[in-house]
C-alpha cells in the first residue's frame, strides 16, 4: 500500500488516483494521521492537475461520510433543493424555499455566509429578529416535516471534512478549481437528505465564474457527479453582469425577497424564482412540466400560500413571523443618502462587482471569516440598465450607519453606474440549461 506521502506525489506528477485513494486521505485527514498542511498540498497538486469525473465523485463520497448523512424518510414526497454559486443582489433561496414547500415539494436547505462580495442566505435570515439558523438535526427534520422546508447553515456533523478542507482552500489559493468546487458543494447538498437538485450557476462579473466557458463546466461537473450520485438534477445558468434585484445589502435583500412572496417584487428577481421553482416542482414530481410548474407556483403567490409558509417557516426557527407582514420590524439604517446621475442619459451598466464590494466595505460582507456583518446596511437601486435618468435623478440610495461610512464607499459606488446616450437593453436572464438526464 502506498504512503500517505506517495499519494501526495502521485497528483503532484499528474497522475489518477485509484478507486480507494482519495477515500483514504480524507480518512487520514479525520483522523490526524494526515496533517492540514499536507492536505494542502494535496489540494495545490489536485488544482493544477485536475481531478477526473470519478475522483471527483470519490472526493464528494469521501467528504459526504465523514458526518452524517441525513435520513428524511419520514418527511413525505420528494425533497428537493436549490443550490446557487452566489452573486449579486442574489436573495432568490430566501423566497424560494417557501414557495416551493407551499406547493407541496420538501426543501431541506442548509445554506452559507458571505463570501467575498457575494452575501449569503444565512446572513441576510439573520437580518429577521430571533431568526435562528443554528438548529439541531432533530429541529431541523422535524422543522422540514411540518412546516415543509428549513434553511439552516452547515452543522458539524455534516460534512465536517468539507468544512476544514473549505478553510484550508480559502487560505492556499485553491478555491476556484471546478473539481473542488464541484466536491464541495455536493457533499454537503447531499448529505441534506435529498433526492433531486436544482442548481443556479451564476455567469458574470457579480458572480465567481466570470465567463460562459468555465461557468458551464461548472455546471456539467455539478449535474454528472449528482446524477453518479443518483439524484435528480438541472442547473440553469443565469445572468450575473447585473445585481440581481433591487437590493445589496442583508435586511435590504430579505425585504425584497419577502416582496416576491407577496407578488411585488422586481420583475428579474421574480423572474428567477419562477424559473427555479417551476424546475423544482417538476423534479419534485407535482408537476409535469414547466409550465404546470409556473403555473403552480404563482397560484401560491397570488392565493397567500408561499407568504403563509414563510410565516410558519420563521416562526419554527425562532424568528419574528410579523416580518413578513411588516417590513419595518427590519433592521433599519440611520442614514439614507442618494447618489445622483451626473447628467442626463440612459444606464447603460450597473457594475455589480463594484456594488457588491461597495457592500463590503460599508459592513454587509466579511473581509474575515470571524467578522461580524451589519444587518440594516447596503443599496437600493433606483435605476437599472435600460432606464433613462435625468441629471440629478436617484441612480441608487445607499444606507449606511455614519456620514463616514457614506463618504468612504460613494465615489465606488457612483463609478458604477455608466450612462450613455442610446438606450441599451438588458441582456437574458437565463443563459442556458443543462439537465441530468
């Protein structure tokens, strides 16, 4: 049998892994026979030489039974999920889950933080007053049978290698390797219990994958290791050269991603959410086909259902269910301050990259993973691609704690904001499809 140290060598030199090599080094990493420091070296070796659609589905294995794989069976129908890579302004989990539950599909979801310039789920959740994300296994199954969907962050019993190896990628430069990515959304995703997924690959300069090529290998990874995984997948990828919505920025987004359950939020965001849950609805086997999906889901925005879900959903995980009623009761920033257009024109760009890390800086985001985030802060846009504005018009409002902190991120955040003299249309929303079939 090979050393641990061989095994090193071995993805060092390029080579293939055999069945039973990557098992081991995982195993090794639990148990401290192997150390993090040559873990991350494996990791370099696996980045700069790749990992094939096997060893990728070993690795997922791998990191998928080191915790605990949840056991759903108790909870009826099939249970599906939604994954997204993260962007901009993307709040679409928050009214998604819900929607879809409303309409009788189980969403077992455990979702993340920030990262970077992308805000998270369990970020923006937090935002509503008592809103817990930290449950039990136990809560967490019972909470997903009766009311039909939880959204809780990782445990450490789920995927704990996952969880180290995450931490040790995020500080060795191995973070954007589709392999790696690929393993690592996955063996959590299917350690949830589920039995199909619909995945949201974001493509563009708001999103980690800035192009169509590398965003759509992505998506080919994720769907052939789920499906060696036999589960049920598609991923759409969608548009990310704009924010997502109206909002950045944690209370900002739950609001607005609470608007759609009620049939008032933007026509992109809405959009979106329609389009997931339609797909999940038809893997969720309630219904035949897209359309009967669409359809399914707006009839419980329009009859009160998805918001009456959202409410049970809230109040299951400790949180305040008059939210969803009373966007007030919402973190709030003290100070509202508008940024102008400098002339008059169309938007010809919302650079969501600068918004997002715009966001950052004013405390919406980490810069580490330890640091605290500021709930009430972020923007409203109030132009968007496509618009005409007028000199001085509102192109965003910015909410902020300090005149300060508004002085810090305006130049950022008016730069990115382009006007031009024709009027230019935005592009699609939905880039392409891949299905698992």
């Amino acid at each position: 049998m090979a050393s641990l140290v061989e095994l090193l060598a071995k993805k060092r030199d390029g080579h293939v892994h055999e069945a039973g090599e990557i098992r081991r080094l995982i195993a090794a990493l639990g148990t401290g026979e192997l150390t993090d420091y040559q873990m991350s070296a494996w990791l370099m070796a696996a980045f700069l030489r790749g990992l094939d659609e096997r060893e990728t589905l070993e690795l997922t294995d791998a990191m998928l039974e080191s915790g605990v794989v949840l056991d759903l069976k108790d909870v009826p129908g099939t249970k599906v999920d939604k994954h997204s890579t993260g962007g901009v302004g993307d709040k679409v989990s928050i009214s998604l889950a819900p929607l879809v539950a409303a309409c009788g599909v189980p969403v077992p979801m455990v979702s993340g933080r920030g990262l970077g310039h992308t805000g998270g789920t369990l970020d923006k959740l937090e935002a509503i007053p008592g809103f817990r994300v930290d449950l039990s296994i136990d809560d967490y199954r019972r909470i997903v049978r009766e009311v039909g969907t939880c959204m809780i962050g990782q445990t450490r019993e789920i995927a704990p290698a996952d969880k180290r190896i995450y931490a040790l990628r995020d500080v060795t430069a191995t973070v954007e390797s589709i392999p790696l990515i690929t393993a690592s959304i996955l063996s959590k995703k299917l350690a949830e219990g589920i039995d199909a997924l619909v995945l949201d690959v974001k493509v563009g300069r708001g999103a980690f994958m800035k192009d169509l090529v590398r965003a759509r290998a992505l998506a080919r990874s994720l769907v052939a290791v789920a499906r060696r995984g036999g589960k049920g997948v598609t991923a759409f990828l969608t548009d990310m050269d704009h924010p997502l919505g109206l909002t950045i920025g944690n209370a900002l987004e739950t609001a607005e991603a609470i608007d759609v359950l009620h049939g008032r939020g933007p026509a992109d965001l809405t959009e979106i959410t329609l389009v997931l849950a339609a797909e999940m609805l038809v893997l969720g086997k309630v219904a035949r086909d897209e359309a009967e999906g669409r359809a399914k889901a707006q009839a419980a925005i329009a009859d009160g259902r998805a918001a009456e879900t959202m409410r049970k959903m809230i109040a299951a995980q400790h949180g305040d269910p008059r939210v969803v009623d009373d966007l007030a009761r919402l973190p709030r920033a003290e100070i509202v301050r508008v940024i102008p257009a400098a002339r008059a024109g169309w938007i010809a760009d919302v650079d969501p990259l600068a918004l997002g890390l715009a966001g950052v800086e004013m405390g919406a985001g980490r810069t580490r993973a330890e640091q605290a985030v500021d709930p009430a802060v972020g923007i409203v846009l109030r132009a968007t691609k496509g618009q005409r504005v007028e000199a001085g018009a509102p192109l965003c409002e910015v909410h902020v704690r300090t005149d300060a902190a508004f002085d810090a991120v305006a130049a950022r955040i008016a730069n990115a904001f382009t006007l031009g003299d024709a009027e230019v249309a935005r592009g699609a929303l939905i880039l392409e499809t891949i299905r698992g079939v």
